[in-house]
C-alpha cells in the first residue's frame, strides 16, 4: 500500500498523512509531518471544510 501511495522508503514508510473522503478520492497528501503539531493541522483543515 505504501508503494501506490508514494510513500515507500528505503527501509521503511514515509510519515505521511493522507484525507479521504467517503468516496476515496484523496483529497489531501500531507507529505512533510511535525509530529509536535500534525494533529491540531490536520483538525484545523477538516473544520475549515464545514
């Protein structure tokens, strides 16, 4: 799965955050991850949306 989502690495996957809607289409790649503050970003976004 990390292969069709471009988020292989060397050794293991990449961090990365992916939205999906209810249909499956992707609607956001979060492709760099600040552990500290990736959680309240990505609420902030999904919140925005309403």
């Amino acid at each position: 799965m990390s292969k069709a989502y471009g988020a292989a690495g060397m050794a293991w996957p990449k961090r990365m955050t992916f939205i999906i809607d209810p249909k499956g289409k992707i609607e956001k790649i979060y492709e760099k991850v600040n552990v500290n503050t990736h959680a309240e970003k990505i609420l902030d976004d999904l919140l925005a949306k309403k």
